[in-house]
C-alpha cells in the first residue's frame, strides 16, 4: 500500500534521542475504507480507492450513496485513488495505518494550503519592494516594478510573477519522516510542518 | 485538541522535579554534548519566570556571573535536565520577576521565605 488518508490535527514538538526540540505535526489517518478496485482489464490501470471521513447520509448524492452500497459501508467525505498497490484487498475492507506505515519511513504529504486571498508580488513571489521610503518614492514600496521591455516585445511574457489568489491550492511536501505512530488511536506523529488549517484532508503518500 | 495531549503525554518525559516557583534559588544539573563527548553542568540563580503550559512549559533561571546577568531557559520537559535542587525558597510577589534585570548588588536579592515545605 502506498498512501493512507488523514485529517490534521495541529502541531507540538517532542525531543529526539540528542535532546532536541523538534517540531511535529499530529495527523489522524485512516481506517480507510476500499470503495472501488480498478483493474487493468476494466478500467486500464490498477488502483484501490480508499474512503475517509464519515458524512452525512443527507448530504450524501443518490448515485455516491449506491456506490458506498456496493462497498457495504457508510458514506464517506473524502474519496482518493491509490494507483498499483501491493495490498491484497476486497470491496468494503479496512486499511488501517500500521499496514501502510512504519516508524522512520520517508513520506510526502498531499493536502490544501492556506488560503490567504488576493496578495500583492511581495508576499505572493517574494519580491523585495522597494527598499527606501524616500529619495522619491511615493506609494509604490509594495509595487513589482517593470514587468518587461516596451516596443518590442509589446507584450508581457506568459508567467511573468503577478500579484494575484495565494494559497489555497494543492501542496505536496516531500521529504517528511515519520517519528511514531499510535495504532491504536489511528494517529500518526511527523516531523515538520504540513500543508492546511487544523481538521482539513491531507494524504501521506510512501 | 485531545489528540495532541495524548501524544504529549506519551512523547515527554514526566519531570518528577521538586516544585519551586519564581523566586526560588534552585540548581539545575544538565547534559552538554560537545561533539562526541558528554558531561554535567550545574547552574545556580533565582527562577524569574515559569511560562508555558503542556509541552511547552518553560522555566528561566537567572544568575549574575563575574557582574554579568545571566539567564538560561529550560522546558521542563527537557530530557537534558539531570537534576534540580531547591536551595531557597524566595519570598516575592509576582509571578515574573523582570524587575531583578534592572537591579544589582543587595538591591538584588530576594527575601528568604522560612518555614516552607
């Protein structure tokens, strides 16, 4: 298996073998529940889809309530597809997080930044601004300054850096360990940050 | 919330301390790794502040070395620490002692609170 879905919980810090503070992030992951096997035959990979999260029934559509039917299940809130996994698995099994994860395992996690609205170039790209209040400058500290040559090429490159919607958007941080995990209490503890608000989805990819 | 202390409280240590408070002359023993080396240090001086909660909760020490204040900050949940010892308990009344920074010689003391335990 591959990846687990979770839930961030919110971060502490803990100290290692050599006495040192080191920043965590609590996040709850699984049981996930297998809602649809993809085969290579019918659908032209393979891939497992887990489920996670309970939802309402009510605020659940008729057409995904017959598909968590046919998994014999609840509905869920967050549907996400594993490609070629090594797990032999059944419509409507659990996968807990010990059968995904082992202590010291390196791990990307997948989940939706923090959305901090329309932003100017300097928060957004981190530009600079303009460095001094006087010598003629007016209103413009925060501004991006020249975004290109004029006659030619009378236009602006595509991609030139903008202001424009900052976060909220899908981040994926590699590279994270995994310190511990609690089985029991479906938690598992990870060193650094991750991407989104406390409570929201993330996946822990291997 | 719950989840995070119940990972606190399987990740930290339990300091099984005395207590002291602000004001309180303590000892505090601790750990220094210098490459591949260890070994033991003591730091003597007035706790001036305990700040924190859970995982985070710190404690400040401060002494006057060579006429020269120092301060060191330690978690209580620092596997670091080896040892502290209360050698006087202190009579004062706040709970931040900053107050002492701005002090030196005898105005810098703290009254001894007698009969405590």
């Amino acid at each position: 298996m591959n990846g687990i879905i979770g839930r961030k919980i919110g971060m502490t810090s803990v100290f290692d073998e050599l006495g040192r503070n080191v920043a965590c992030t609590v996040v709850e992951a699984g049981p996930c529940v297998v809602t649809q096997i993809k085969s290579e035959d019918a659908d032209g990979y393979n891939a497992l889809q887990l489920s996670y999260g309970e939802a309402k029934a009510k605020n659940t559509s008729k057409p995904m309530l017959g598909h968590f039917d046919k998994a014999n299940t609840t509905p869920k809130r967050k549907l996400v597809e594993f490609r070629d996994c090594d797990l032999e698995k059944n419509l409507g099994d659990t996968i807990t997080l010990d059968e995904v994860l082992q202590e010291g395992d390196i791990v990307s996690v997948v989940g939706t930044s923090k959305g901090k609205g329309f932003q100017g170039v300097v928060k957004r790209h981190n530009f600079r601004g303009v460095n001094d209040a006087t010598h003629g400058q007016h209103n413009r500290q925060r501004a991006p300054g020249s975004i290109g040559a004029s006659s030619y090429p009378s236009r602006v490159f595509k991609g030139m850096r903008m202001a424009g919607q900052t976060g909220n958007s899908r981040v994926k941080m590699r590279n994270l360990s995994v310190l511990k995990l609690f089985p029991e209490q479906n938690l598992v503890l990870i060193k650094g940050a991750i991407p989104g608000h406390k409570g929201t989805f993330v996946v822990i990819e291997k | 919330m719950d989840a995070i202390k119940f990972v606190q409280e399987q990740m930290l240590k339990k300091p099984d301390f005395p207590k002291f408070g602000p004001g309180d002359n303590v000892v505090v023993t601790y750990k220094i790794v210098e490459g591949d080396k260890e070994r033991n240090q003591s730091f003597r001086g007035d706790v001036i502040q305990i700040n924190g909660e859970g995982a985070g909760k710190t404690f400040t020490v401060r002494k006057v070395s060579n006429g020269v204040g120092v301060e060191r900050i330690w978690p209580f949940a620092s596997p670091n620490i080896i040892d502290i010892s209360v050698t006087k308990y202190g009579k004062v009344r706040r709970a931040k002692l900053y107050y002492l920074r701005d002090l030196v010689g005898k105005k810098a003391r703290i009254k001894e609170k007698r009969n405590t335990k």
